[in-house]
C-alpha cells in the first residue's frame, strides 16, 4: 500500500503556501501521489498546475475534476495540457458532484448521472488517444448534427498514451460503472469492515468488463488525527463528518447518508440529518458516532495507527490518501510524518 496526500479544496481562510508545505514534504517522505478537489470555489487544474510546478516527483491528481463544469473535451485539453507539463504526473480524477452544486452552480440538469459519466469518458479517452472524435451517444453528440461542426482531433499529444482515470463513487451501480470503465476507484468514509460489499460491486465492473482488480488503484481518503487520546482525535473531524452525512444534498438525495445506513448507523445517521438539516450543526457534530469516525479515520497514537494501516491494505486498499487534521500547518506536517513512520 502507497501513501497519498488529498488536500481537499482551498476555502477562504486557507494560506495556499501551506498546502505547497505539505505537498513538498509528501514528497520527501516518498508519497506517491497529492489530490486536489474542487467544488464552487477553487478548481482543482489550477491548483494541481501550482503544485507540479513546484515538485518534481511526486505525482498530481484531481480529486476531482465535475463533470457538470467541464464539457468531456474540454477535460481532455486539461488533461493533456496536465499531463504533458508535468512530465506524466498527472492522474484524472472525475466525479459527478451532487444535484445541488450540478444544478445551483454549473446550471446543468442532475439527471442520469451514471450514462452520463459512461459516454463522458467515452468521449475523453477516445480525444486523449488523439482520435477523431466523433459520437452520437444520449448526451454527448459530437459533432451537433445539425450546424457547421465538423470531427476534430486533440492537437497535443499527452505525454502518456493513456492518462489513468479514476472516478469518485459512492452508490452501488456507480461502484459497479467505476470497476468497469476507470483505472481506479476514489473513495470516501471508506471503513475495512465494511471493505467486503464496497469492492465487490468494484469487481463486478471488472469481471463485466473481462478484467480483474489487479493494477486497479483502490484511493480512499482518510482523515487523520495523531494524539494518544482516540476519542479526543475524533472531534477535529466532527464538523466534516456531520456535513457530510447530515447536509451534503437534501434529505431525499444525500450519498453520503445513504452509505452511512448501508454501513450500519442508519439511526445515528437520520438524527445527523435532523440536526444539520434544522441548523443545529453542534448537535448533528454531537450525534456522529465514534465508531463511525473512527472506522474511516486514523487516529491515536502511531502504534494504532500502524495496526489501522494494516486493516487498510489487507482490505485492498493500495493508495491511501491522507487528510490530515491539525490546528496548524506544523500540525498537519507532523501528522504526515507519522503516518509514514506507522506504515
């Protein structure tokens, strides 16, 4: 199992010479790999563009890039661009986003997320391979058929001839679509208990699609607390746990909720829900059982964190991406040292 670093996005207190900090001294403990996200603040190509320029080694991805922001050509210049700047680096991270940020930002309809996503990639690989794109799928038609479009290929070539594509999925069909068409799989509040039904619907994409999981990289990120006290470890991760479960979408429609139930803490997770929902977020923060925290985080001291590693990687997980807590970047910085001495 490799170690990767998810700086998530930047918000608006955030010094960005901070997270160059990090990624630099991922780099020199020898991670494989540093994530940046993207939501409606900074986008993630920016920010990955920042970070290679200033490493050498380490490799860049975006976790991710939505496919409601990007037109799938559009991505493929991205990626290409990404790919030959920073001299193969790059790993393609892409991720449907939620209805409200589809719908509320980007102002395209959240509808039939998972052909969507299969006819998006469709089309990427086939411009990344420096094909002539042309494709008459159910939401993608290139070129419209009606106008003076004509079929175009990419004028630059990647450094690589394929750019690994990985994709963020949470639901069961969208696990099974992740297994059958991406290189890898980017998760999240991922617990090696409940490993077994998560990468069964990964391989059943793989077996669909004649493969097997070797060589597929398996990318949860993990949030990580460093302290001798685990249950203290777990309030710093509180606020992003509740957020998640109780807020991220509506009630009807929240991912993240719904593979809480699937895990076990269906009725921990309605009250995060009724809590967060009615903004009373120091009660949905409350209501976040340890368990749950501590299942899909590492925290404590190194020696428990060294025997959660091992939970990790005989699960199948073979990149972890850690998310490291701290009030300070200092903090943070010994958290990654860590967690490097652990594995």
């Amino acid at each position: 199992m490799r170690l990767g670093l998810n700086l998530g996005y930047l918000v608006g207190s955030d010094d960005p010479a901070g997270q160059l900090a990090l990624t630099r001294h991922a780099e020199d403990l020898g991670f494989d790999v540093v994530w940046a996200a993207e939501a409606y603040g900074s986008d993630s190509p920016t920010v990955i563009a920042w970070l290679a320029g200033q490493t050498s080694r380490i490799d860049v991805g975006s976790a991710v890039m939505q496919i409601p922001a990007r037109t799938p050509a559009m991505t493929a210049m991205t990626a290409a661009s990404l790919d030959l700047l920073t001299g193969g680096r790059f790993r393609l991270g892409l991720g449907v986003s939620g209805p409200q940020v589809s719908e509320g930002w980007h102002g395209v309809r959240f509808d039939k997320p998972l052909g969507r996503t299969r006819e998006y990639v469709d089309v990427v690989r086939m411009a990344l391979a420096r094909k002539t794109v042309a494709y008459e799928g159910s939401h993608y038609r290139l070129p419209l058929p009606d106008g003076p479009g004509k079929p175009l290929k990419l004028t630059i070539a990647p450094l690589r001839a394929e750019i690994p594509v990985y994709l963020a999925a949470v639901g069961p069909k969208n696990l099974e679509l992740t297994g059958e068409i991406a290189d890898g799989w980017l998760a999240i509040f991922y617990a090696p208990e409940f490993a077994g039904e998560l990468l069964g619907r990964i391989g059943t994409g793989r077996e669909r699609a004649g493969k097997t999981m070797d060589g597929f990289d398996v990318v949860p990120t993990v949030p990580v607390v460093v302290g001798d006290d685990p249950v203290r470890c777990a309030d710093p991760i509180r606020p992003y746990a509740a957020l998640y479960v109780g807020g991220m979408g509506s009630r009807e429609q929240n991912f993240y909720h719904a593979l809480a139930v699937r895990m076990g803490y269906g009725e921990a997770a309605a009250q995060v829900q009724d809590h967060f929902l009615a903004r009373r977020h120091r009660d949905a923060m409350a209501a976040v059982p340890f368990e749950f925290i501590d299942s899909t985080s590492l925290l404590g001291p190194v020696e428990r964190i060294a025997e959660r590693l091992r939970l990790l990687a005989d699960s199948g997980v073979t990149t972890c991406a850690l998310a490291p807590y701290g009030d300070t970047v200092e903090a943070k910085l010994a958290a990654l040292t860590a967690v490097a001495e652990a594995l």
